[in-house]
C-alpha cells in the first residue's frame, strides 16, 4: 500500500520519480506527489492518479537533484490534494512521505497541537513530521538523530524518506513493517530509494533491503545505516534479477491479461528444477533441510490473506490428502487477534505474494514466539516474509503488477503441490506409483494451460457479453474446486465489482438457493473427477428455479453440456490438479466482464497490491 520514490544523485530527480511513481502505482493510485529540491523545497501533489500530476507538474520548476515521490492508497484522511504526500513540517524546511501507519498518532498530535502545531491535514503522516521538526529544534541535534528519536516515540508501521530544504547534502529514509530497497548506483554517489525494486531495476542491479527497525542516511553522497537503537550495521548488497520487460505489458493491453497469459511460464518456473519425475526426487532444499522436523510433525497451520488465504485452502486438501496431516488454514488477520493454540510440533506455512502482507507477518511472528517452525511462500525476493520464516520456497512468478492477482494464485498450488508430495514422500504416506502419476501430470501442466488459454478465449468473451450487467454471480464447487469457486467469486468483485459470492456446493440448499432466479448466473465447476454426480445434481436444482448455468467442465463432456447455458471445457488432469486450470477461465471471465463494464481492471478502486497496514 503506497507507493514511495526517492533520487540522490547528480541527475534530474523528477524523471527518475515520475517513472518510479508509474511503475508503483499498482500499490496506490489516490494521489500522488513529489517534492523537489534545489535551493528551494518545491512541492506538487494532487488528488487523483500519477498522469494527473505529470499534468500539474507541467511548465513548473522541475529542476532539483533531490526528490521524493508518492503515490498514495487512503488509511488517514480521504484522497484528496491536502492529504495527499509529501507533508510539510510546520516551517516548511522538512518534507516527509510515509508508507504505513502511526497508531498513536492521535495522542502525538494532541500534545503537539497544545504546543502551538498547526495542521493542515486529516494524515497520520503530518503529525510524525511535524514530531521531528519539534524533536530536532528541541534537541538541537542532525536530521538523522531527529528521525531516530522520533522513530522511538511512535507505535505502527512506517516506511519513510525525509528531505531537509536547510539541509539539502541529507536523505533519510527508514523502516518498519513497509518495506523500503535501496538502489546502489555504480556511479558515486547516486542513489534511488523505492517500495520495492521494480523503479530502480533499469538504473541499477545493486539493492539492499531495510530490515524493520533500520534508518539509513545518505550524506554526501555516502550511505550509512543505523538501527534505531544507533548501532552501525554494514548493508548487505544483492544484485536484481528482475526483467526490464517484466514490467511492461508486452503488447497486452492490460497487466492483468498479460499475467493470466504468463500463467504457463510462471508455474513451469515455480517447479523447475524442483523435482525429477525420473528418479522421483526432490531437489527442494527447504524439505531436505527439515526432514526430520517434517517427520515428527503434528500438525500444519496455513495463514494467508485473500487469494492466498484461497490458495491455502487448496493446499490443505492437497497436504492432507498426500501427506495424512491435519491441516488448519487460518485468515492471518484473524489468527493473531485471538489466543491460538500453537506447539512446538506445528509447522506454520505463510503464503503472501508480497512477501509483505502485514496481517500475515504478525503472524508469523505470533507463532514464531511459540515455537512453530514457520515456512515461507512468496514471489518477492528480499522481502520481509522469507528473512523472517526458517525455511521457504519462492514461487518464481516474476512481478505481478496487476492488483488482482492471477498468476501468483497458480504459482503458490504449484509449490504447495509440490510441497504436500515433499511432505508425503518423507513420511512414506505415498507410494512410488502414485508419486510417478502426479509428478507426470503435473510436468504437463503448463503446456495444458497454454492450450487451455487459447482454446477458451472466444466462448469466454461471449459469456462475458451476456453477463456483463449482471449485478450477483453464485460461484460453486466441490472438493479441491470450492477454493476455485472462492478465487473465481473474489476475482469478480475486485474488478468489476459485481457482488459475487463462492459456496461449496452442497451448502447452497442451506441459503444461497434463496437468491437464484432467471437474472441469476451462476457458476458452477463441474469436472468429472471431482464429484460429478454430486454437482450435476446441484446444476439440476439451480436449473429448477431457472437460474443460468455457466459450468467450467472437463474437455469431452456431454451430461452438462446438455443442461448448462454455457460450457467452458478445460483438459483432464488428476483431481488435485483442477485448481490450477479450472481458476483460468474464471480469471478471463472477470477480466473481460471488467472490460465491458469500463472498469480499471489493473487498479480496481479502493484497493491495492501489498496490503502493509492492518
């Protein structure tokens, strides 16, 4: 959530934030802003989204080889320009933006207001700078002390970049619980600071992350990171492995297609180099590392949020089914907010395609402290989930850039299948054969996604044209395809908000069947492996009361060809294995309701990428 830009060098700050703030504003497109410096503090912001400022900014000073930039999702105060990053000390002399949120900023604004601050905005964000300004006036000390001092006095998440107009040789920047990457040029001192590296990949390769609790301060061109408690901390450099064309839409015209389109190379990528369908072996070394934890293990606890929260449903049934061990898949917002019970024995998986997720972190953290071994999922190398778990396994999707995830959704089942047939393998639940048999299906997936993408485009699109202004889907499935219905229904709602609802099929008669009438679509996953009978059944009663049927199938089928309104057909596969192509079709049907309705597919309102505020 938020997206944050900062430029150190010897070149024009505004080129490199406007184009940062472009490449980032999948994390928040209320407003945005930039200040600039250059003798003088300029700065420019304004409601709405990064185009709107490029617009602002035209024909002003843009000059300045300092710059921070933002663009902003709402937590404190509605969107609009006062609200909207970078904020303002009181003198003016210090601009701040700030990803996260100051939980006890209402008792720091109150004690500053009764000394004499005036504030302009409804933001959390202005009342930690004016907190500096008060602290290093007060004190009479540095920038850098200023911003630590303050730092201990606030409670939440932040990530934050400071400019000072008196003290133009000076960037500050810190974090907790939002992440921040440092860009290393290999020209002396430039350096470019961002959310994440997807702004600074095409200026340099060299990053290191701040760890929560961690300010780095860049002063004549060198850099120096601290931790709050003023201790000195060498940086640990990595170099980048991101793709320039990865960010760009290929010829899409949207992110969004373009990731369900990437959905072949992304799970092949997930599970390259992962197992050998020859030899039956693993080469995951997340498992071989835990075996004998893995063997004495009582139970797994999943905890996740939104699609991976849905993707860890399908991993409980995977995980149990291969692996014969109880499984609880749990909201991480949830779970930390009550007294869980977690042993020693547990082995905790945390999915998150950010590798930030905030809920999810503390929970972790949560089940850290009891002793759990936590095991990490995530396609963001260098952030906060993998640094924190004992072991994990990155998905390798490559960036997602739309908001509504898709491909990161197939990518974490592919893991989790392969680490449900891991967990098997080394507490001899599977046989050899049966090993043989998934990972032979599963080595064929990608290539039964890249058909099944080009096979269903033209019947989707038409469905889509019937149901555009539909204002409620029901979404059914059974088995492994309920977590599908779930991921379906969600996708729906966020980007062309329709109302839309998943159910496990056989709970309709318990309620939702009330809803179902002629102006009903609803859609139903109907493979034959998975309880067809069953589901046909469920078809037969929604068809009783004249509702329409949009049944995703398997290729060759008759029985619901003949009932359904319309059928989509995906290629057999082993039943555990649905999830991953019966979700693809459900993916294009949004995107393409979402099209016809003139919705933002990439940047769906009120929502944004990585969730890093509770």
């Amino acid at each position: 959530m938020c997206g944050i830009v900062a430029y150190y060098g010897p070149d024009r700050a505004y080129d490199f934030l406007i184009k940062g703030l472009q490449r980032l504003e999948y994390r928040g497109y209320d407003s945005a802003g930039i200040a600039l410096l250059n003798g003088d503090l300029r700065v420019y912001k304004n409601k709405g989204k990064v185009s709107e400022l490029v617009d602002l900014t035209k024909g002003k000073n843009l000059e300045g080889n300092r710059g921070i930039g933002h663009t902003r999702w709402a937590t404190h105060g509605e969107p609009n320009t006062i609200n909207a990053h970078p904020h303002l000390s009181q003198d003016g002399d210090l601009a701040l933006i700030h990803n996260g949120i100051i939980e006890n900023y209402a008792t720091l604004k109150k004690a500053l207001q009764e000394r004499g601050h005036i504030f302009k905005s409804d933001t959390d964000t202005e009342v930690l700078i004016h907190l500096i300004e008060e602290i290093q006036k007060a004190e009479q000390v540095n920038l850098f002390e200023a911003v630590r001092l303050a730092l201990n006095e606030v409670v939440g998440a932040y990530a934050i970049v400071i400019l000072s107009e008196r003290d133009p040789n000076t960037l500050i920047a810190a974090r907790k619980g939002s992440p921040l990457v440092v860009g290393i040029s290999d020209r002396d001192g430039e350096y470019f600071i961002a959310s994440d590296a997807t702004p600074i990949v095409e200026y340099t390769r060299k990053v290191t992350y701040l760890n929560d609790g961690e300010i780095v301060s860049i002063n004549e061109g060198n850099m120096t990171l601290k931790t709050i408690e003023n201790v000195e901390k060498s940086p640990f450099i990595q170099n980048l492995e991101i793709s320039l064309d990865a960010l760009e839409k290929g010829g899409f015209e949207h992110f969004m297609l373009k990731e369900i389109f990437e959905q072949p190379k992304s799970i092949f990528d997930s599970m390259r180099g992962r197992f050998d369908k020859e030899n039956l072996t693993f080469a995951m070394r997340s498992l071989q590392e835990f075996e004998s934890k893995i063997k004495n293990l009582d139970r797994i606890i999943i905890v996740a949020c939104g699609t991976s929260w849905h993707a860890g449903l399908v991993g409980e049934y995977l995980i149990e089914e291969f692996s014969r061990l109880p499984v609880e898949v749990e909201y991480a917002s949830e779970f930390r907010y009550r007294n869980p019970i977690v042993n020693e024995d547990d082995l905790v998986i945390a999915i998150s395609q950010s590798g930030e997720t905030a809920d999810t972190l503390a929970a972790m953290e949560l089940a850290k402290e009891r002793g759990a071994t936590i095991y990490g999922i995530c396609n963001v190398v260098g952030s906060s989930i993998p640094r924190m778990t004992h072991a994990g396994a990155y998905t390798h999707a490559g960036p997602e850039i739309g908001v509504a995830s898709t491909k990161a959704f197939t990518a974490q089942v592919t893991v989790l299948t392969l680490l449900a047939l891991g967990i098997a393998d080394i507490r001899g639940k599977i046989t050899t054969e049966r090993l043989r048999e998934v990972f032979a299906e599963l080595d064929n997936i990608p290539q039964k996604v890249e058909t099944l993408l080009e096979a269903c485009a033209d019947e989707v699109i038409k469905i889509a044209e019937c149901y555009k202004d539909a204002r409620n889907f029901l979404y059914l499935g059974r088995g492994y395809n309920f977590p599908v219905a779930l991921e379906g229904a969600l996708k729906l709602k966020e980007i062309s908000y329709i109302h839309a609802e998943g159910y496990p099929a056989a709970e309709m008669k318990h309620g939702p069947i009330a809803l179902i009438d002629e102006e009903m679509p609803v859609v139903v996953i109907a493979t034959k492996r998975n309880y067809y009978e069953k589901v046909l059944s469920n078809i037969q009663e929604v068809k009783a009361r004249k509702g329409k049927i949009i049944a995703i199938v398997t290729e060759g089928d008759e029985k619901v060809k003949e009932i359904a309104d319309h059928t989509i057909e995906i290629p057999d596969t082993e039943d555990c294995l649905t999830p991953i192509l019966a979700t693809i079709p459900l993916q294009l049907l949004s995107y393409h309701i979402a099209v016809m309705r003139g919705c933002n597919v990439d940047q769906p309102r009120n929502l944004a990428k990585s969730v890093t505020v509770e």
